[in-house]
C-alpha cells in the first residue's frame, strides 16, 4: 500500500508539471504569449512627406537624428521606423544631393511636431540650387546669341553681350514640376511655388483688387498665397523667346496670358502707379493703380 501510494503522489506531480509546461509557454490567447491576457500592442504611426525640386542624386533624409532615408526623386518619402502616439518627430536633412549640386530644406516648419492619431504626411522638402532656400536665384536669360546695332547676328568672340558671357545660374532639368493636384507649379529654380493657371479671376484687375484676390487664395494646401514683386514675375522670363506665354504654357502652366501682369511692386517716382510685367517680351512699365492687368498668385521666397 505504501508503494501505491508513492506512485500515485509520483503521478499527480508529473501530471501538474506537464500541464503547467504546456500552458505556461504560448497561452490561451493572451497579447505577448505570455498567457497572461494583457493589453493588445500601442498603435504605431508613419512619418513622412513630400519632395520637390529634386534633380541631383544622393539626398538623405534623417528622422530624429537617426532613421536614414535615401530619396531617388520627387514625390512621396516614408520613413522605415513608425513612432507611438504622443512621439516627437525632427526631420532633418543629412546629405545634401549632386550632380548637380542642390541646397534642399524642409519648408513651412514642417519638420518638427508630435505624432498624433493617424500617419505624418505633410513634411514638405523643397530642392533649389546651392542658394539659400527660398531666395531668388538671378538665372541666365537664355540669349545665347549675339547682334550688331542693325540686329544683325554676330559672332559672340569679344563682344562682351549677354549671349557671350551668359551669366547666371543655369536652369535645372526640368525647370518647373507640376505638383499632385495639377494646380501648383514649383520653379526649381528659384523654390517659388506659382499657380498652374496664369489667370484664376478670368479678367483683369485693378491693383488693389490683384492684391486682396491673391491674399485670399487658397489653393493646393496653402493660404499664405500674395502678389509677387516685380523680380520675380521677371524671372519667369526667358530672353531667347519672342513670346514667353506660349512658351510658359507648354512648361505646366496653363492660361498665361500674352499681355501684362501687376507686381506688389509701387513705382517710386509715382505712389500712384505700380510696375508691370508683359509676359509675352519680359518689358516692365509703370502703370496707374486703378487700371486694370492679369493677376498671377505666387508663394514662398523672399
């Protein structure tokens, strides 16, 4: 009887540990195999944005100085590590692009937040030439050739023109890009961001109407929209071409009048009158401010 009653004891021990063993490990169920029925993982989310102006290679992204990302081109970027709720995020550029050499920034203090319910998508990177991001880039005008007094052409050697010494920053390949929606359009040139359409009001306006129309623009995500200055509108020119909006228009614009577009720019010599741009030739006048002309909306820069 004694013996029986060991066995029985030696059993009932085996029969716990065996149990104990095989539930012990993966569970019933339970978040975290350990059985214990805990709480289900906190969610995770992405950060990421958006690229523009891209033409050299080599562009590195970091996230909070230290998830890597290496950019091929424009367009949408994700980074690899998702963050919890509640998470600061920093993004950073860590190498700049060449070939050709380019300056890019992030744009509009989107580099920096705290990650809430949903996935970061609105970092905004933008890609210039190796200037600083967001100021105007004088570009070459485009003559490459040369003339005499009576406009005939010349050979360039020694004559000092335009078409010889072609200073400037060159163009990048493609100069402008055409964002997502259709409606914006990036010069990568100078990093301004212009409206697709040359002509939102569909007619004229004074300068004060081009003014209040361009301040209270709100187009593909933006609403700091105004009227460009007399420079910038000029840089949209190119010198070789006889009539630019022709040329603009098959470049991504759309509607680009042949005709003169306001600049926030007041002629000195006449509080009156503000400069002009004719998109057609580049010519720039000074004109009354009740007098009616184009309105084309620009963004960013300086």
């Amino acid at each position: 009887m004694k013996t029986n009653s060991t066995t029985k004891t030696f059993l009932i021990l085996f029969a716990v540990l065996w149990l104990a063993a095989c539930s012990g490990g993966s569970g019933g169920g339970g978040y975290g195999g350990d059985g214990g029925g805990g709480s289900p993982p906190a969610p995770t989310y992405t950060v990421g944005g958006t690229v523009s102006g891209l033409t050299g290679s080599g562009l590195v992204l970091q996230n909070n100085g230290g998830d890597a990302l290496a950019i091929a081109g424009n367009g949408s970027f994700t980074f690899a590590t998702a963050l919890a709720y509640s998470s600061a995020y920093t993004v950073t550029v860590l190498t700049q692009p060449s070939n050709p050499t380019q300056t890019c920034a992030v744009t509009d203090n989107t580099n920096t937040g705290t990650v809430g319910s949903a996935n970061v998508t609105n970092v905004l990177i933008t890609c210039g030439p190796s200037t600083t991001i967001g100021a105007i880039a004088l570009p070459k005008t485009g003559q490459t050739t040369c003339f005499d007094l009576a406009g005939a052409t010349i050979p360039c050697a020694s004559t000092g023109q335009d078409g010889e010494l072609q200073t400037g920053v060159a163009e990048p390949s493609p100069r402008f890009t055409v964002d997502g929606t259709g409606n914006c359009v990036t010069d990568n040139l100078t990093g301004l961001m212009w409206t697709g359409n040359a002509n939102l009001p569909a007619a004229t306006q004074t300068w004060q109407q081009a003014f209040d129309y361009a301040n209270a623009l709100s187009l593909c995500g933006f609403t700091d929209w105004r009227l460009p200055n007399r420079k910038e509108l000029r840089s949209l020119i190119n010198y070789s071409s006889a009539d630019n909006a022709t040329a603009l228009n098959g470049l991504g614009f759309n509607n680009v009048q042949a005709d003169y577009y306001w600049s926030s720019s007041s002629y000195a010599g006449s509080a009156g009158h503000a400069w002009i741009v004719g998109l057609f030739d580049g010519s720039v006048f000074a004109n009354g401010k009740p007098n009616g002309f184009y309105v084309w909306p620009v963004r960013a820069g300086q």
